[in-house]
C-alpha cells in the first residue's frame, strides 16, 4: 500500500470537508447556541463612533456640553468629532494612526487655515507664549513630558480642556486639570504670525 497517497488523499477530503461547512457559532446564551448558515458581518471600519447620533453618548456632548447640531454646525467641533478616538502613532500624520503635532497641524489647516510647522517644539516656538488663563479656543497647549524641550501639543478648547492625540488614548479631549497634564503643562501659546 502507498501510505504518501493515502496520506494525501486523506488530507485532501479534510481540507474539502471543512472548507464546505459554513454553519459558525455566533452567540452562546444559556447554554444554547445559535448558529448561522453564513458568517457575520465585519465590524463598521471605525467603529469609535457612536451608532446613533443621540448626543447623549458622543464624547463631545459628554466633555464639552455641546449637542448634536452644535457639532455639526461648527467647523472645529465637527473636525474633532470626526477624528475622535483615531490611534496614536508616531510619525503618523493619517485616520489609521497620527501624532500630536500632526493632529494639531492638519486641525489648524482645516479649521482655521493655518499652517503650522511640523514639531511641537518648531510650533512653540512660532507662538507667542501665553498663561492658560489667557488660552481661548484655537490657541495651542504645550507640555514637557519627561524632557526638558516641549514634546507634545494639543488644541485649546474651553474651560481648560484641550483636544490633543494622547499615546495612550489617541485623539481626545482632556482637560488642564488632571493630575497629569498638570504635571506636565509647560504654557499656553498663540501663534505670532499666521499664515
């Protein structure tokens, strides 16, 4: 008897076999399982975003007060709304991955046609610097995080809160006032000369 063809022929039914069954498990509730003749449908590519418009569960209505309309009606506002929640990547300047000084350049660029330098250091030093008392909406917030130069940036909002790409959260909004931007806040800045 020739065992390789055997072998093979054995392994070509196998992989016939499974290749047809299509019946995958999809739920397990109680002990019963539910079972579909077809596979589910992918997840929404971004799904970081709320199903459903109701203002209640966007993150901006959450952080900032602001409903539905409100969002959508302004430019900046509907800009962060848009790119809330993409990932941080460094280097990225992209939806699939984007720093913080990307974000806060392609944010300047959009919403209020200003082009920015690329680094948070060559932007501090384009700005006039200012205490966050003085910060209004559009002005940007620089940080010494475990450096002695500025190693990030984010967008002033309101209230102290500014919307900036976290490493660890990607793009949010946070505020001055927690114990870590706290710490690490560095100034306030307005730009000198927008262009």
């Amino acid at each position: 008897m020739n065992y390789p063809r055997v072998l093979l022929l054995l392994m070509l039914a196998f992989v016939i076999s499974c290749k047809h069954k299509e019946v995958q498990v999809t739920a397990v509730n109680k002990g019963k399982v539910k079972k579909h003749s077809k596979a589910p449908k992918p997840a929404v590519a971004n799904s970081n975003k709320p199903a459903t418009p109701n203002s209640e569960e966007n993150p901006l209505h959450q952080k900032l007060g602001l409903s539905h309309r409100q969002i959508k009606e302004s430019k900046l506002y509907s800009f962060i709304n848009d790119w809330y929640g993409v990932p941080y990547k460094y280097g990225g300047c992209q939806k699939a991955g984007v720093d913080c000084s990307c974000f806060t350049s392609i944010l300047c660029e959009q919403v209020y046609n200003l082009k920015l330098s690329r680094t948070a250091g060559d932007m501090y030093k384009d700005c006039e610097k200012i205490g966050p008392e003085d910060a209004r909406e559009g002005d940007l917030c620089f940080f010494k995080i475990n450096s002695s130069s500025i190693s990030h940036v984010g967008v002033y909002l309101k209230s102290r809160l500014f919307v900036h790409a976290s490493t660890s959260r990607g793009v949010v909004i946070s505020s001055l006032d927690e114990a870590y931007y706290k710490k690490y806040f560095f100034c306030a800045g307005r730009l000198k000369n927008p262009s």
